[in-house]
C-alpha cells in the first residue's frame, strides 16, 4: 500500500508470529509521544502569532499592492547616472534630466559612493560601477567637484573587489568597468586600471561571442548604435527595458521613442530617480504570486491571482513583449498560466531548447542562474507527448544548474539553497514542507543584480512575513491538536492492542497535513490519515500475519457490514481490524452525510470491499504461486496501494459538493488510475528486491522473470519509471484542466498531492527522504516548530 516499505518513525513488525511476546515490542504505545520521538517540547499555549489586527493590516496591503498600475524597484544609481548624462536638445552643454543630476548630487553616501545604502560586503563592485557612472555625470557637467574626489577616493581604496571573484557581480561588469574607467579620460578624471580588468574585459567580449547589446553603454562610440536601435528598440521606445542602454542610445544618436520612455520613467518616479528595469509590472505581479504560494499564504488572495493571470493570459495571447522578449517573465508566465489551467503552449520555448544556441542569442540580462532555473521550473510542467521541447530544456538546464553547484559558482547562498532544493524535487514535494523551505530562505533585505543590484518592495516586505508567521504557527498548533485526537482514536479502537504491522500514524498524519493546508479541512485530514492507518494495518495483517480463514473472515464481515455485526471473529486481530473500520466507515459517514448533504455511507462501503478484494487476491495470487501479466496485476493492484480510498473518503470533507456522478466520471475514474500507478510503479520500484526474496507479486520482479534475462534489469526499471511519468502527464493534464472538468479544482489537487507523496516517498530510494532521522526533521518543521520571523527580520 501507499506506505509500504517506509519506516517513518517506528517499525515494530513480528511476522508470522500471532505468540510474539510484549518484550519484543520497544514500546507498547502507539508511537512516542511528540515531545519523546522529535525532541520537540513546545506548548500548544506557546505559538505565539503576530497580533491579529497586524495580520489584517499586512493583508489589506499586499491585497492594495495587487491593484497597483506600477510596482516601483528601489532606485538606480548607475541608471540615473547614465540618465543625467544626456545632453539637453536645445543646449547640449547642459543635461536634459537636471533633476536626475540632483538627485544624483543629493545622494552620495558617507564613504564617498553611490549604490546600494548600506553597502552591502558582497556588493562592492556593483558600488564601485554606481560611484563610477555617477562620477562620470557629475564630471560631465562640471558640477559637485567635491563630491567627485570624495568618489575617487572611494573608488581607489576599493578597487580590490574589481577582480575578486568572490563578489557579486553586476552584468556586464567586467566589461562596463574598466570601459567607464576610459571613457573617464575625456574628463580628466585618472584612475588605476589593473592591466587584469583589460584581461578580463577581452576574455568576456570573446566569450559573449558578441552578444553585448545589453551593455552597450559601456562600449562607447565602438558600438553601432543605429544598428542597435534598428535591431533591439522595443515598441515602448526602450532597448531592453533598460534605462541606462536606452539614455545611452540618446546620447550617441537622438531618437524621440528613446525620448519618450525616459519621459515615462521619470512621470512614473516622479521625476527624480530611475529603477534598472522599466516595465517590470507584469513580472513583479507574477514574483508577488509565486512567493505567496510558496510561502504558503496564496490562499488568502484568491481573487487578486485570479484578476493578474487573466490579465496575464491576455497579455499571453496578444505576445505581449514585457513577456516574451523577457526569458524570466515568460518560462514563470507559463508555469503559472499552466498550473492554473489557462491554455498555453510550449512551443515558444524552442528558442531556449538548446544550451548553446541560448547563451549565444538570448541578452545577456538572461543568462544568469535565476534565468535558467525558472526555465527549469518550466519544463517540469509537460502535458503533452509532443512536449518533446520541455524534454530538451530540462536535460540541459539541470546538467547547468548541477554544474554550477559543482563549480561552486552560485555566490548568493540563498540561491544556492534555493537550487539544489528544485533540483531535488523534480516532481515537486510535499505542499508545506516546500512552504518550510521556501520560508526558511525568504530575506525582505534579499537583492536581485541586474547591472546593479535593486530590491522591489512589493515582493520583500515585512507583510509577507507577518502574514506567513501567523499562518504557518496556527497551522502547527491547528496539526499538534488533530495528532492528539488522531492518537485517542487509534487507542479507543484498540489499535495499539495489535502485535504486528508497522505504526505509521504520525507518518500518515504528517503526510496529509503536508498537503492540506487550512483550519477549515480538519476532518479532511483526520479521515485521510485514519484510512491510511487503518489500510496498512489490514494490508500487514494480510501479507504477514493473517490465515486464509482469517482473511476471508474479514472479507465477509465488510461484504456484510452489519449495524451490529453477527459474523464471528475468527480471532482477537480480525475483531480489532473489523471494529475499528466499522465504527471509524460509519462515523465519517454520518459527518460526511451532513457535509454533502446526501448518503455517502455506500460510497465508501465500496472503496473498502474493492480494496480488501484485491489484498485477497493479491494472497491468493502469492501462496498459488500464480505470476499474473502485467495488465492483470495492475488491474487489481492500483487499488491495494490504497490511495483511492483515502481521496475518495476525504474529498467529501474538502468543502466542494462531490456527487456520485461525480466519482463515478471518466474524469475522476482516471485521476483515481492515474494518481494509483503512479504511487504503485514507484512502489514497486523501490520495493523490487524485499518482495522478490519474499516471493510477494511485484512489477519488476515479474518483468524480470518473464524476459528471462533477455532484457537488462534496468531497461525494465527504466520503462516502468517512463510509465509512471506517463501517468503524472496525464494526471496534471487533468489536475489543470479548466474547461470542461467535471470535478472540482480542490478536489483535483488531492489527487495531485497524493501523487507528489508518492514521490517523496519512493522516489529517493533508500536516502534521506525515507529514513526516518530525516522525515521526523521534515516532521519537525511543519507540524512542531513554531517560526520566530519578524525578530529575526529586525
């Protein structure tokens, strides 16, 4: 079943042994109480949470920051500098921009720089290429000479970080520095050129294979810059959305659409400063999506995601150009359109589908490390067969992003972190422990490094963190309540009684409360995590303990189903096994009932008898000897994995009314399939080697033994892993759909959330995803450890 082969926490399992005495036990409870097994002491009374009214308060303003027309970045120094210097029209001796000359004249720090306030210790060369443009300007118009040697000063006592390569480093730096530092000569303004930046400068330019455009105000008169304007000015007058290039085009050559959108910047910024990038609206709403929901809080804001991806989408469809001529925009815009159920298609990815062919022509804004992991991301999103250019994005992108954690290149640790997590969770991993991740790397002092470093507001704010430490610490008291509850019931029914089986109840819990996010889903939980408990305690009993007459008694027991049963127990087990499915089926019933509305009792009677059915014949098939075709063992087996009944039975508790028209659809049939194999090939993959010395009917073990060696153990695993990715296309091909879906979307995600445990459970085989030091960490962070955000931001 789904937990087969896992050992969580505990593993106490005597087999074929009904007189195994209670010494052999290490411990008779259930499992050990939370603060024993996790080391974790923390009092329910203790999660402390932001004040309520805050809480309200930061919602209202990330729910207002939605409604915003423009989402200002913090401003550029180096792109004002570069702004300031375009001569004015009428008189070329005096700047167009005064205002940005001001600013720039108003804005110098007390070491003499300009850039990022503070300075940051990593940040100095995108300080010293700020101070440098700035100085450039000043210069230029023959004012501030005392703010121009307070910069040269600056410059000289921290040109060490020019070459050290353990700074971060702005785009284009190596070529835009030592390029400015001549350009500076026109000023009479001297300063110390490394012979290695001229190095590094030719090394770059060759291996930019000329692909500059992006940087070109730093290469002066040397560029053509009506061919650049011809070949790359996009239709809001800008060349690459970029300030500096753009102000630097006007300065060579005039041109009125290059006019005009520094006019726009400045109306937008209120006439003083410029941000690195402009537009970036459409981006910073999709950023400000995608944190949420990673942070785990994209709940709270349904109706605003839901206004920005239909404008997205409209955008989509109109080959918007803030989209698609940004690399970034567009493989997140897809990812979200996708996941969202909006129409759209891959093919526009055939530029970026091979490696070479993308560092040579994509600007060079584009071929960072967040570039190439959102592409990354993208790919883990195919739907289709045809799909056959996400194949090629993920083969290429992965191979770069693990080679840059080998070369140890990714000097932002964040980012690092960040990587090697997506890289490990290919099929994505459990909801809030990916919530855990993300919220464990969040920092609203976190800067993003264009040709400098800038920060938006919208996206790193104290109100994301306000919000996520309220939520995530009344979700961790909300869970250490249901465990409470779920432990009494298990020992009420006398489940602790059992000599045999494995106890997975804080696994099984843990589970689900990793994918179920919400006071409001409870029951939903609790009848999610009972029906795992409950089948793979009756699958043990069957595998390991039980007699035929045993089995058999309780299939006629649940065939029956009695208000008061009057069939014999053949034993004590079969007594606590029936009486504790009995009194557990009838009362998720009876909630369910009023939670639908209607009768749902012989709905999950159903679930139970096609699911004890197949754990007989799986015994049968087992002690008969009897290898089944492949065909004919996933007939039976994709239900004994068990995860059928435990949606079926929680998708009534999900809120959403779900008829039997519903679950009895060809759209819910194939989920149910679908999300089943997935579970069971990964299973059986994991599993092959135990189960083949055990003689216990296996995927791989029969493949195997029908080739006769003909074909390599491998090849067989290698296919079988092809089938249960087939099945996670076409589960999310479902999941996505919006037009047409019979089911409703929150019930569709539990099928996809049970398909992702799946993955965390087998698909890393014997390391550290199902060694239980590990899962109780993962356990740890979502169910017990309350976060302590806001003193760590202060």
């Amino acid at each position: 079943m789904l937990l087969n082969n896992v050992t969580p926490l505990s593993y106490y399992r005597i087999k074929n042994s009904k007189t195994a005495s209670a010494n052999a036990f290490p411990g008779r409870s259930l499992v050990c109480s939370p603060s024993c097994s996790l080391n974790v002491k923390t009092p329910l009374s203790s999660l402390a949470s932001p004040n309520y009214e805050n809480v309200e308060d930061s919602i209202e303003r990330i729910r207002e920051a939605f409604g915003k027309k423009v989402h200002e970045l913090s401003a550029s120094s180096y792109d004002t500098a570069w702004v300031a210097m375009v001569p004015s029209l009428e008189t070329p001796n005096k700047p167009y921009f005064p205002q940005c000359l001001d600013w720039i004249m108003e804005h110098q720090q007390k070491d003499g720089s300009w850039g990022p306030n503070p300075i940051h210790p990593s940040l100095v060369k995108d300080s010293l290429s700020c101070t440098l443009a700035c100085l450039l300007a000043l210069r230029k118009w023959a004012v501030g000479e005392d703010l121009v040697q307070r910069g040269l000063e600056f410059i000289g006592s921290n040109l060490w970080a020019a070459n050290n390569k353990d700074q971060f480093s702005p785009i284009g730096f190596d070529i835009s520095f030592p390029s400015m530092i001549n350009y500076a000569k026109n000023f009479e303004l001297v300063l110390p050129l490394d012979p290695a930046m001229y190095l590094n400068k030719d090394m770059e330019i060759q291996r930019r294979n000329g692909n500059l455009a992006y940087i070109a105000e730093g290469l002066g008169e040397s560029h053509n810059w009506e061919e650049v304007l011809l070949a790359q000015q996009r239709s809001n007058g800008s060349l690459f959305n970029s300030p500096a290039t753009t102000a630097a085009a006007l300065i060579h050559c005039h041109n009125e659409k290059c006019l005009e959108y520094l006019h726009s910047i400045l109306q937008t910024y209120k006439g003083w400063v410029v941000p690195t990038v402009y537009p970036s609206t459409i981006y910073t709403r999709l950023c400000m999506i995608d944190t949420l929901e990673r942070l785990g809080v994209g709940r709270y804001f349904k109706q605003e995601i839901e206004r920005v991806l239909d404008e997205t989408y409209r955008c989509w469809q109109q080959k918007d150009e803030e989209i698609f001529t940004d690399v970034t925009c567009f493989a997140l815009a897809f990812r979200l359109l996708r996941v969202n159920g909006y129409e759209v298609t891959s093919d526009d990815f055939e530029a970026y589908s091979d490696q070479e062919n993308f560092f040579n022509t994509v600007s060079l804004q584009f071929t960072g490390v967040t570039t190439v992991l959102e592409l990354f991301r993208a790919s883990q999103f195919k739907l289709y067969k045809k799909e056959g250019i996400l194949d090629q994005i993920h083969a290429w992108t992965s191979m770069f992003l693990k080679q840059q954690l080998l070369n140890q290149t990714i000097l932002d640790k964040r980012l690092h972190e960040q990587v090697i997590f997506t890289l490990k969770n290919f099929h994505g991993t459990l909801d809030r422990l990916g919530y855990r991740r993300n919220i464990d790397l969040y920092d609203i002092n976190e800067f993003q490094i264009l040709k400098t470093s800038y920060r938006c507001p919208s996206i790193d704010n104290k109100d994301f963190i306000v919000l996520t430490q309220h939520d995530f610490n009344v979700h961790n008291a909300v869970h250490q309540k249901e465990l409470q509850e779920l432990e009494r019931w298990y020992k009420n029914n006398r489940l602790d009684c059992l000599k045999f089986g494995r106890r997975v109840l804080q696994t099984a819990y843990f589970l689900i409360a990793s994918l179920l996010s919400g006071p409001e889903l409870s029951e939903a939980r609790i009848s999610y995590a009972q029906c795992v408990i409950l089948v793979t305690l009756i699958d043990d009993f069957f595998d390991d303990y039980g007699s035929r007459e045993e089995l058999l008694n309780i299939l006629e027991l649940v065939k029956k189903w009695d208000e008061q049963p009057t069939e014999s127990y053949s034993c004590e087990e079969v007594e606590i096994l029936f009486t504790a499915l009995f009194s557990t089926v009838n009362e998720m019933a009876a909630k369910g009932a009023i939670k639908q509305g209607r009768r749902i009792k012989h709905v999950l009677l159903k679930q139970w008898l096609d699911l004890i059915e197949g754990f007989m014949k799986e015994w049968e098939w087992w002690n008969e000897k009897i290898t089944p075709t492949m065909d004919e063992y996933l007939s039976f087996t994709h239900t004994t994995i068990g995860c059928k009944v435990s949606i079926i039975t929680a998708i009534h508790f999900l809120g959403p009314k779900f008829s039997e028209d519903m679950i009895s659809s060809e759209e819910c049939t194939s989920l149910c399939w679908h999300v089943s194999l997935i579970c069971r090939l990964l299973n059986d993959i994991q599993t092959y080697k135990k189960e083949s010395a055990e003689n216990s009917p296996n995927i791989v073990s029969m493949q195997v033994a029908q080739n006769q060696g003909s074909i390599a153990k491998d090849e067989i695993v290698a296919k079988i892993q092809d089938m249960a990715e087939e099945s996670r296309r076409k589960l999310l091909q479902i999941v996505f759909r919006k037009q047409g879906s019979l089911v409703p979307k929150e019930c569709k995600n539990l099928f996809w959330g049970t398909g992702k445990i799946g993955h965390y459970l087998y698909c890393q085989g014997g390391d550290e995803f199902t060694s239980p030091d590990e899962m109780i960490k993962d356990m740890k962070a979502v169910i017990y450890e309350q976060l302590n955000l806001l003193n760590s931001a202060a």
